[in-house]
C-alpha cells in the first residue's frame, strides 16, 4: 500500500522555492519544468508581478524558469544558453538565482559556475554540485537549505530568546499554519521565532539566521544536515525530539525537549495542551454514539517517519482504532516498531493491504484510496496536497493539528 515518494529533486527544488526572493532557474528541458512551476506557485503563491515573464525562460509563469535544452545542446553543450538564461532571468528582479540541472542535463557537463562568472553574477548565482534524484525528498531539501546558507554566509551574533525554525517544508500540510501554530506555542514559553528557513523567509533573512540563540526543527527527518551546520559553524543547537508534535503526547514531548534545549518553562504551553486535551475529551465524552464512534476502526498509514510514528500511537492508544498496514521510511523512528511488537501488531509494519476503513496518507494518494472504494475514508497529512482552501488554521501539529484531525476522522 506505499505510497510512491517524490526524490531529492522535488525536495531541493521546492527548498529553494520555499524563500520569497529565490528563484530557481532548471538547467533542463521545457518537459522537466511545467509541473514544478504550477506546483511551486500552488504551494506558496508569490506576488512577482505581471510583467517580464512574457517570454523565455519564462513564457508566462514567473516560478521555475528553465533553459528548454533541445537535442543539439546535448550534443555541443549548453553554456552560451546558460548565459543568456541567466541575464534574462537577472533583469526581472534583484532575486537569488540557484542553477540546477534536470537529471539528464548533469551527464552534459556544462559550465554552469563559469557561465554565472562570465554574466558577472557570482553574489547573486550559484549552482548546486550535487545529484539529488537518487536521495529521499528530505534529504534533497535539506542539502538545498545547507547550500542556501553557506551561498548566504551569516554573521554570527546573538539575540536572546529567538529561534529559528527548521525544518519545515512548503510541502508539509498547510505549512504557513505550521508556522503559526509552532510560533504560538513556543511564544508561550518566552520565546521569538525569528524565521522559518525554507517556508516563506527571505533569502535576505538567511543572512540573518546566525543571530538567533536556537533552532527549533518541527519534521526533524528535513533538517539533518541543517542542524548539523547550525551547530558546527555558528554553535546553535537544535533540540533533540524524534518525531514531530502531532497528537497531544507527541506535542508534549516536543514542548520538552525545547525546553530541555534552551532552560526555557515549558508548562504555559503544555497548560494549552492541556486544555486542547480537556476540550476534545469533552466533545467526544458528549455522546456515546461519538465517544466509541472510532474504537476498532481499522487504518492504513504512510508518511514520513516523523509523523507516522506518533500519529499510529496516537490514533490506536486515544482513539482505540487499529492499523492494519503501518508504512514509513524508517519504522524505528519514535521507538515505533517496538511500539508495534509490544502490541502484538510486527505484521503490519509495510505490509500490502488492498483494503481498510481508513486510509491516512499524502493528498492525492489519500483522495485515490477514497475514490478507488477500497477505503471508505481518507485523511490528508500532507504532499502533494489535495486541491482546495484552507479558509483556516490547516495544520497537523500541536494542539490546533490534533484538533483538525480529529474534526476530518470524525466528520467523515
């Protein structure tokens, strides 16, 4: 029942086009470009204007410009089109510009910082010296991120009491709200989010993020080797918590290990649990025929580790439904496996399962399960996301995320 995973392309990509004033130029065929420009704008909508994006690179859409390689370039190279790219793509606006290439084009060879070099663009350019096809879409996003902020290298100098936020990806479930529901939380203990690199930061404010005391990661599998370079070259830790705060336990323990990272007090944000935790029990506890409407509900789930980890104990320990396929990149994650062994449930750890009450997934492969009537059911947790609005608070995280996930499971 896996989902099929996006590669570190989609992931590196949409890292770059997480930043407000970064504009990712694909050294690629047009084929490589369309879907990235519509998703890219879908995901984080940027007012770029209405004029100069007319012709190539861009012919109408201003996200993802490309340099439409033909058969010829293959054959000759494609610098001098690289060249004259990067000059058009220049004059629209004072944006970063990050190069990178289509998986095909990187079997060229072209010459892409010398071309940045010869348009006299080497502080506002630069390419990227990895290939991101063969690695998990974290992993592309967070060597996108890495290579954003040596491209920035900022000056360290500390301002007490404000964190950055890391990983946290535009293709995340309603990622603005997760910006907002994670800084509601941690500003209950005292602390200011200064940015969150990658999802609606400036590149401007990268140059930036070496001020601030701490990192806090939200979807920590996103921010590995970010954290890392926080740590190593500026001395700014990040917390340590496995899984992300989905579910009131999961929130909890996030609260803590912030906490536990920075001295802050954690108990005006766990008392906002808390009161989430008493308002939903309330609610559920109203009416029999909703208080047991889940228990013995059968699931199927696949997701990023971080979040499928909390959410199978989530869903089975408070709400008393029951996995029948439970499927992740890594399943230790959280403790989850053993989790699973200590309930007697080893067998559904990536087990193919045709059909269930419920299926929690990404948008499209949610809506797919659904229609498809093997699942009477589904619920969204996060890319590609389902069409549609949020008109409110659409997250997944804390205390608002609990509570949106349990109005979809139960209104359904």
């Amino acid at each position: 029942m896996t989902a099929v995973r996006p590669d570190g392309f989609t992931g590196s990509l949409i890292a770059a086009e997480g930043f407000s004033d970064v504009r990712l130029l694909l050294h690629g065929p047009g084929g490589c470009r369309f879907r990235y420009a519509r998703l890219s704008n879908e995901l984080y909508p940027r007012d770029d204007g209405c004029t100069g994006f007319e012709g190539p690179p861009f012919i109408g859409r201003s996200r993802v410009p490309c340099t439409y390689v033909e058969e010829e370039d293959y054959v000759f190279g494609g610098r001098d089109k690289i060249r004259s790219v990067l000059e058009a793509v220049a004059s629209v606006d004072d944006a970063t510009i990050v190069v990178m290439n289509s998986p095909g084009v990187a079997l060229i060879g072209d010459d892409v910082p010398r071309a940045i070099e010869s348009c006299g663009l080497g502080g506002r350019a630069f390419t990227v010296d990895y290939n991101p096809v063969s690695l998990s879409m974290c992993e592309g996003f967070d060597m996108m991120i890495e290579c954003l902020l040596k491209f920035a290298s900022p000056d360290r100098s500390e301002k007490k009491d404000h964190v950055n936020l890391i990983g946290v990806p535009i293709i995340c479930k309603d990622w603005a709200g997760t910006v907002a529901e994670a800084t509601r939380l941690l500003g209950a203990m005292g602390l200011d989010v200064a940015m969150s690199v990658g999802s609606g930061c400036s590149f401007r404010d990268l140059k930036d993020a070496a001020t601030s005391e701490y990192n806090v990661s939200v979807f920590p599998e996103y921010c590995v080797r970010t954290s890392r370079y926080f740590e190593k070259e500026f001395d700014i830790r990040t917390n340590r918590c496995d899984v992300a705060p989905i579910g009131f336990d999961a929130t909890e323990e996030w609260l803590r290990s912030v906490a536990n990272l920075t001295g802050r007090d954690p108990r005006p944000a766990l008392t906002m649990v808390e009161h989430a935790r008493e308002k939903a029990h309330d609610i559920l506890s109203s009416d029999d025929r909703v208080a047991g409407k889940m228990r013995g509900v059968h699931f199927c789930i696949d997701g990023e580790s971080s979040v499928v980890s909390p959410l199978t104990r989530w869903l089975f320990e408070y709400l008393g439904m029951i996995p029948d396929s439970v499927s992740a990149p890594d399943l230790s994650c959280g403790g989850l496996y053993d989790f699973l062994e200590s309930k007697g449930l080893c067998d559904v750890a990536d087990r193919l399962v045709h059909d269930s009450d419920c299926m929690l997934s990404s948008g499209d492969y949610a809506s797919t399960s659904k229609l498809s009537g093997r699942f009477q059911f589904s619920v969204d947790l996060g890319f590609p996301p389902r069409r549609g609005f949020n008109f409110h608070n659409g997250t997944i995280i804390g205390c608002t995320g609990a509570m949106n996930l349990l109005d979809e499971i139960y209104r359904q």
